[in-house]
C-alpha cells in the first residue's frame, strides 16, 4: 500500500428522500478512479455520522467492490467510544480496507487532553486489524492533535500516517520535523496543498479531488517534476472553486458541484439542506473556470 499521491473523501450519495444510493457510489468511484490514487470512504465528506452502523458496512462493502485492489481504501472510523471505533474498525478489516482514518473523540471536549487522546489511539494501534492514520481536524472536531502528540503516535508500528485538515501550515511543519520520512503525511485542506507537498506532505486527501481530479493529478505532477511556477499557477487558479465546495458551502456544495458535471453525487442527508439556486449558478461559474484551465496539456 503507498499512501502518495491525490485522494478524494468520497460523498456518500442519497436519494433526494435521504436514502442510501449504493450504484450512484459505485458509479462515482467508476468516473474517478482513473484519475486518481486511491479513495477515502466514510470521511467528514460522506457523512459518516448520519450513518447507521448497518449503513456504514454496506457503504464501505459498495465502495470495496468498486474500487480496484490495486489503488488504496481507506475507511473513516472515528467516534466517540474508543470500543465503537475498535468495533469499526474489525468492519472495515472485513469489508477489505487498507487502512482506518481516526478523527479524535471531542463530545466531551474538556476531558480531551493529550493523556486521554494518547491512550485513545495507543489502544487502537495495539488492536486495530489495520494500519491507523491519524485525523485532524479541528473545524469539525475543534480540538487540534499537536504535532508533539502525532509525533508521539508516529513511534507505534500501527500508525502509518496523519491527514491534516488544519491550513495551520506552521503546525504542520513541525509535525512532519517530528515523525520519520515513512511516516505518511497527507493535507487535508486543498489551498494549502502546494505548501504542504513543499514542507514534505506525501500528498491530499481533498474533497475537491473529486470535482477536479485531473488538476490536482496535475499540480502534484508538476511538484515533483520541479516545475513550481505550473504548479504555483494551478493552485491559484483552483483555490476558489476549493473554497466553495468545502469552508463557503460544504458537503451540499460538494454534492452540487458533482452534479453539475453529470455525476450521481446525490443530495445531502438531512439536516443538511441542498443548495440555493443561487449558490448553483455560481459553482457552475466556477465550474466553467477550471475547465478553462485545459487539464490534458496539464
């Protein structure tokens, strides 16, 4: 399993009555998996926590079977209960994932101080049936994971890597000065993209991965190729449409923006509430932007 590159957090499409679209899933990874390196399933972006725990496996069973072998799966497992996420985790090893995304417990934010959230994790390297990735993400979590911790967990052979929604570009230097070169580091947070893979990010885990894959392929291609001034241009370029289907509109706006490229994204579950038509024609002016920005000769 190699953890370099561009993934997207799949959303995870419902009917417009809220109900589970398992071949829209299935035909949304089918669209993206030649563009891509591998998948995250059942992340902020595919609305995990509106999801049973029957749902969840018969997602994460969807997912697998459209993904191929060969390209990552990585599952989200986080909760509260350190015994629930074990408990999903045991899943996501049945179902045939590579790996478990865990964002930290945060319900009882107080009590979340680093001995708490270090025996969290210690305990599910320790029995976790799969590699762990650590998850943090503080908008949705709003506690942040320090680098000294993550560099603390980064010693367990059962944690391989970190995603890093922060933007806290400072934070992530000294995370990555802290854990080993084969300790996989992924941003989580596409406007920061180029000066995460700069500061040694192996690559993104972006929700706006799945609107425009080929891009992102692209920005990272000229990364590694040394090219920083063609890089520099499409991260520029690309930031605005980021912006608009993760901080200005979220997972509706995802959602949207897939919709309008003819993909079966489906609709939010409540109670998130679709789009305004409003917010509609702007992503497709935004849409209409990046295909300006002409991604074969990217």
């Amino acid at each position: 399993m190699t953890l370099q590159g561009i993934f997207p957090p799949l959303p995870t499409p419902f009917t417009a009555a809220g109900e589970l679209d398992l071949d829209g899933l299935q035909g949304l990874i089918a669209a993206l998996e030649p563009l891509v390196d591998g998948f995250l399933v059942l992340g902020s972006n595919g609305e995990a926590v509106y999801l049973t725990e029957a749902e969840r496996r018969l997602v994460l069973e969807a997912a697998r079977a459209a993904i191929p072998t060969t390209k990552p799966m990585l599952a989200g497992t986080g909760g509260e209960a350190t015994c629930t996420v074990l408990k999903r985790n045991c899943v996501a090893a049945e179902v045939g994932a590579d790996a478990v995304l865990v964002l930290p417990p945060h319900y009882y934010l107080g009590a979340m101080n680093e001995v708490a959230l270090r025996a969290h994790y210690r305990t599910l390297a320790d029995e976790s049936p799969l590699p762990v990735l650590l998850y943090n993400v503080p908008a949705n979590t709003t506690l942040s994971l320090s680098p000294n911790l993550v560099g603390e967990l980064a010693g367990h052979g059962n944690v391989v890597g970190l995603k890093d929604s922060s933007g806290n570009l400072v934070a992530l230097g000294e995370t990555l000065r802290r854990v080993g070169p084969e300790f996989a580091v992924l941003t989580g947070n596409a406007p920061t993209l180029l000066p995460a893979l700069s500061l040694g990010a192996w690559g993104g885990i972006l929700a706006v991965a799945n609107v425009a894959p080929a891009l992102y392929a692209a920005l990272l291609r000229r990364f590694k190729a040394g090219d920083l001034e063609g890089a520099r241009a499409l991260q520029l370029a690309l930031d605005p449409l980021a912006l608009a289907v993760t901080v200005r509109f979220g997972v509706a706006g995802l959602k949207a923006a897939l919709r309008l490229q003819g993909l079966p994204a489906g609709y939010p579950r409540a109670p998130l509430q679709d789009v305004s038509r409003e917010v509609l024609r702007e992503l497709e002016g935004l849409l209409e932007g990046v295909r300006a920005l002409a991604a074969p000769s990217a």
